[in-house]
C-alpha cells in the first residue's frame, strides 16, 4: 500500500522520520539482549554477535515457539503489502500481549530503484530507520556482490593463467553479480583485450539477490556451516563433464571472509518498538525467497511468536518455505496468514494485463467476485500443507464498504477459512487487532502433526517438479524442453536426486505465462534448464522466460527520487 493511493495520508517518509525512534540498545535490553552481545551501525541499527546468536538459539531449545507465515495471493506489480501485514502483524501481536518478533529480508537496490520503490513496509507498519534499510543498510548486499565477484575473478584467473582443471568454456556456471537492474549486462562478452585481457567467453550479469552466496547465507548455520557450503558451490564443469567447485579454485576461505559480518543477522525497530531482524534476501523466483535461518531461529529465543514473509505469492515464496526452507531449517510453520487485497481480487478478475490500475480502481463487485478464483487456489494451496490458513484483508482507502464485505462473506461462507480486514498502514497496531486475534486463535487450534511437505526427499526430480506443477500450480502435466532431460541426468549423476526442487517461474500468474489471471486451467509448465545450487542444497528448475537480471521500467522510480541539500529524502517511500 502506497501513499500515492491514501488522497492526501502522509508519505512513508514522512511518518519515518516524524516517528520518535529509541537507541536500538534500548529497544533490545527488555528482550534479553544487552550490550555486549551486538555491534552498533550508529544508534538505530545493530548486527547480533556470533555469541550472542549462540545464547539466543539455546533459549529457543527450551521454550515453545510459533511460527507465523505471511505470503500472499497474485500480486499485481504494485504488490498488496505483504511486508506491512507481516510488521503490522508483528506489532499488533506485541499489542495484544503477546511477545512477537518479526523477520523480513533486506530490499535489493534493483526493485527499490526500478518499479517497487522503497520496501520496508509502510505507514504506519514500516521498520526503522527506512531510508537506510532501503540504501545501504549495514553493507550486507555490498559484502555479497564482492564476495561473488571475487570467485568469479578467481576462476577467470584459473581459466586464463594455468588453467590445471581443463575447464570448458562453454560451462562455465558461475556469472557476475551486481545490486541493481541492468538490462545491458544479462548476456555479456568476458576476456577481450588480447592476452592479458583473459580467455575470451560469454558470460552475463544477475542480481545479487540472485546470487547463490545469497540462499547460502540465508541457509547457512554459522559461520563454520557457510565455509562448507560455499566449499560446495558448482562454478565451472571440466571438458569430461566433472564440477568444478568454489575450494577447487581456493577461493572459499577469502569469499567466506568478505561475508563474517553479513553473516551477522541485523536488528531494527518498527514504528512501534517492536524488534525486528532484516537480514538476507533471496528472490523467491530464483531462490528460496525468505529471510535467514539464523535470523529466524535467534528470533525463537526471544519472543513467543516469529512472524516472517516469503517472496511474491504463496505458489512461489510459501511453497518454497514449506518445501525448502522448513525441510533445510527444521522448522514447523503454526500458521499461514495469506494477504489479499481487493485491488488484485479485480485485477484478476479482469483478466489484466497488462495492468491498469485506474481501470482497476473503477471496477465494482462483480470484477472483484470473478477474481476469487485466485484467491481460492491460493488458499487450497496453502491447507495442502496442513496449516491453518488466515486471509488478511489489506484495506486501501478507494475500498468500498460492500467491496470488503463481499471478500470477509466468500471466505468465511464459501470457503470457511478465517479472514480479518486489516488497516495496520493507517493505523498501525490498533488496525490489526482482529487480524492478531484470528491468528492466536488459528495457532492454538492447529496442530503440527499435520504439517507436511507436499513430495518426499527421494522422490524423483521430475516427479518433485511435476508435484509443484499440478498441486500448486494448477498445470495439467510438465514438459520438459530444450536440454532439460540432460541436465536431470546429470543432476541424478552428481547426487543431486534426493535435493528438494526450487522452481523459477513468473509471480505475474500462477502459471509460467504472466499474462494468465485468475486461476489458469488446461497448460503446461514448460522446464527449460535445471542446475543444482550445491551449497544452497537445492535443484533450481528454470520455466518460461523468468530473468535473473531484471531491467529498469522506461520510467523507474528512481527517476522521482532526490534527496535536498539538508539531506532529506523523497521519492523513495
């Protein structure tokens, strides 16, 4: 929800900076965390020690956790506020006396500066202080675009100066990394230059956000379990076929030391007080698309609520937090809370594409009603899983009284899952009380015996990616296209057979064709290219044409930021 949309409601800026912020020492000190235990980024912003990650998670082994999900329906490309529910969420939940905390990832400058903007909540729901989440934080995606970069440049060292490993040049798996959108540099020429300028191959840039450093980082346990998953990393393969990995070319110890503060997890306030992690963060197209381990187990030791996000909708970032993250994690989710707007319940239910948000807005009841089958397949999804499921409806200002009735009536009468109006953007913790309620209740009434993972660890890739397709997706079967098949012949060779699978697909649809609304029927997921993220620990399975490079709109929304000669920002929130 943007201040664009709210007829004259502050900006988030705004808000951010009118709001009265406390040391973050201060902030912490009631949750068991003292002094000696963080390294402060100023006074607003802290980074949790090695020691004091250990203390928190042993508290955790000894106290009953909950585990809150927040993901979300289709969204349309403005997105329907995932991030402020799950901070409007984590704040209420303190509100009604209960003790939450909150786990978001850190923003990539590529979506804050292309089409997003700013991606720290907002209104009154955002983390603190906003402008340096959304910026430069505390060096995370720095450290990380360097360390990938730096096993790059050691592997083109191999290639070029003795190259004793007989790499093929034509698979050479490992890319470069920057943090913004660059369209220019998804497909690129490497080595020109004559001698000196290396071993002339093609090559192309992704996101760091994209970056296999990224999920391992997410994933990993400690420090020690990082150098051994970045050990692992598959960079180039040898003319017989062999991998080639991340120790085979020495650069695990340098690349695991660019990342011993990034590993740290980072601690800032809401609006309202309440401690939250940023620390991490994946695409959930590309990757697991959730926020780090360390974070969210350390998070255990605090409170008695967790309440964290998954990337895009819950076909993409909640399938992937089930099926990777609490398999890799050991983690058992009490409750899912899927936000749905009735912005997106229209867009669906027009069929829009591309998407016109004015003709949106002027729709009426009967658009909104044929966009519940999105909502619906969302939903079913989700009780796949065996967790109780809580819709959350994020209001906007232009929402009608009846347009909001007849979303709460569908839920609760057609498809009997809870649901609760929310208006934690306008009104912070005191618009989300019903919302916290619901959730408690789901939580105490569930049960987490009945979670379970849709597929089995040795169940074969295909079949992993033709249960991911059916179930979650709705497709009729998969086809495997272009040198699928090999690459899952090789993957069943190198030992890859019993990793779970992360799908690459479009967040536009639940289909692989963004231009499908609704809840597409009679098609087929088409797999193009597999390849494992051996430190990561899963298979990535690309389908139709989803980029790892994203490019900048032909107006990005850097284009309405600035920042005046005392120093305030506009534009970004």
């Amino acid at each position: 929800m943007t201040s664009e949309d709210d007829g004259g409601f502050p900006t988030d800026y705004e808000i951010a900076k009118d709001a009265e912020k406390e040391p973050i020492k201060d902030v912490l000190e009631p949750w068991g965390i003292d002094n000696d235990d963080i390294e402060l980024y100023g006074d607003y912003k802290a980074k949790l020690s090695h020691e004091g990650v250990d203390r928190l998670r042993d508290n955790a082994e000894n106290k009953e956790g909950n585990l809150v999900l927040v993901t979300g329906m289709t969204p349309t490309p403005m997105g329907e506020g995932k991030t402020v529910t799950t901070v409007g969420l984590g704040q209420t939940l303190n509100h009604v006396g209960e003790d939450a905390m909150i786990a978001i990832r850190e923003p990539s400058l590529g979506p804050v500066f292309g089409v997003k903007g700013g991606a720290a909540g907002g209104g009154y729901s955002q983390v603190l202080p906003m402008e340096d989440i959304n910026l430069h934080f505390t060096g995370d995606l720095h450290a990380l675009t360097s360390a990938h970069n730096l096993i790059a440049a050691m592997l083109d060292a191999k290639i070029s100066q003795d190259d004793e490993f007989d790499v093929d040049i034509n698979d050479v798996a490992w890319p470069r990394a920057m943090d913004m959108n660059e369209r220019a540099l998804r497909d690129i020429v490497v080595g020109l230059g004559g001698k000196s300028g290396g071993t002339p191959r093609e090559s192309r840039f992704l996101l760091t956000a994209a970056s296999e450093l990224m999920a391992v980082l997410c994933l990993a346990e400690d420090l020690a379990d990082l150098k051994e998953r970045i050990a692992r990393i598959i960079v180039a393969y040898d003319t017989d076929g062999e991998p080639i990995t991340v120790d085979d070319v020495d650069a695990t110890g340098p690349a695991a030391m660019l990342l011993k503060d990034a590993i740290k997890p980072n601690l800032v306030q809401t609006i309202e007080g309440t401690p939250a992690f940023v620390h991490g963060g994946p695409f959930a197209n590309i990757a697991h698309g959730t926020n780090s381990l360390i974070a969210d187990k350390t998070a255990f030791g605090m409170g008695d609520y967790l309440v964290t996000e998954a990337g895009f909708g819950s076909d993409l970032g909640a399938e992937k937090f089930m099926n990777i993250v609490c398999r890799l994690g050991d983690m058992t989710p009490n409750a899912v809370v899927l936000v749905s707007t009735v912005r997106a319940l229209k867009y669906h239910g027009m069929g829009m594409w591309p998407a016109d948000l004015e003709e949106v807005k002027e729709a009426g009841v009967d658009e909104l009603e044929a966009g519940f089958a999105n909502l619906d397949k969302h939903v079913r999804n989700l009780q796949k899983f065996g967790v109780p499921v809580v819709v959350a409806l994020n209001r906007f200002p232009d929402d009608t009284d009846e347009e909001v009735q007849a979303v709460l009536d569908h839920c609760r009468e057609d498809l009997g899952v809870r649901i609760a109006e929310s208006n934690v953007f306008a009104e912070g913790s005191e618009g989300g009380v019903d919302l916290a309620e619901n959730v408690v209740e789901a939580v105490d009434e569930g049960d987490e015996d009945e979670f379970d993972h849709l597929y089995p660890d040795d169940a074969p890739i295909k079949e992993k990616i033709e249960t991911v397709a059916t179930e979650v997706y709705g497709a009729d079967g998969v086809n495997f296209t272009g040198g699928a098949e090999d690459d899952i012949e090789r993957l069943n060779d190198l030992g890859f057979d019993d990793a779970p699978v992360c799908l690459s697909k479009t967040f536009h649809s639940l289909s692989d064709d963004p231009s499908k609304k609704g809840a597409p029927e009679g098609w087929e997921l088409e797999v193009r290219e597999l390849y494992p993220s051996a430190g990561a620990g899963f298979i990535v399975a690309l389908t139709g044409d989803v980029l790892d490079m994203p490019g900048l709109p032909a107006t990005p929304a850097a284009a309405g930021m600035d920042i005046d000669e005392d120093g305030n920002i506009s534009g970004l929130f």
